[in-house]
C-alpha cells in the first residue's frame, strides 16, 4: 500500500513538473511585423483569441499568433490596428494549450508599424 501511495505521489510530481514547465518555460521570443489581416475569438467550450498577419509581398506567408485574455492591452491595439501594418512581439511555448489558443506563438507587445 505504501508502494502505491509514493508511486501515486511520485506520478502526481512529475505531471505537475511537466505543465509547470510546458506552461511557463518559453522556446523563443522575438518580434515579427506584417500587416494585420486577422484577429477573432473562436472556440466552442474554451474561447480563444486569434490572429494572423501577412508577412510577404504575394501574401502567400502568414503568421499565425494567439493571444492570452489577460493581455488587454494587446487585444486593445489588435483591434484597433486592424488592416495596417504593425509590429508583434511575441514569445513561443514549447506545446500549444488548448484553452489558452491553437498555436505556441503568444503576443505580449503591439507597435503599429510605418513600412
């Protein structure tokens, strides 16, 4: 019974090690800029907060970001730059987190952009 217990509590550790750093460890972080084309909630049970910008001439190269709630400011500007040209900063998670968006690319900063 002792066995199963530890063994419980070993398991229980190293899941909630695994989030803690899925959650909170980011891969990368940088800046990219585009212009804005895109940004909605979607989502059935979990609403999420998407975007996309266009990053190419043809515009055939996209960028596809997520946005976590309590970034207000950022959803402030997301919507008020719509269809121009702005400036991301972003950081990326090393898994997506379905309640937190579809993709591992997480806005921090928006910057409207003059090209």
């Amino acid at each position: 019974m002792k066995i199963l217990i530890k063994l419980g509590i070993g398991i229980f550790l190293v899941l909630a090690g695994y989030f803690c750093f899925i959650y909170f460890a980011h891969y990368s972080e940088g800046v990219r800029a585009g212009k804005l084309i895109k940004f909605s909630r979607k989502g059935v049970f979990f609403k999420t907060l998407e975007g996309e910008i266009s990053q190419g001439v043809s515009e055939s190269q996209f960028f596809i970001f997520s946005v976590e709630d309590k970034e207000t400011q950022v959803i402030e500007d997301l919507n008020k730059f719509q269809g121009q040209f702005v400036k991301l900063h972003y950081y990326e998670r090393y898994k997506t987190l379905f309640w937190l968006g579809d993709t591992k690319y997480f806005i921090t900063k928006v910057e409207k952009y003059q090209e």
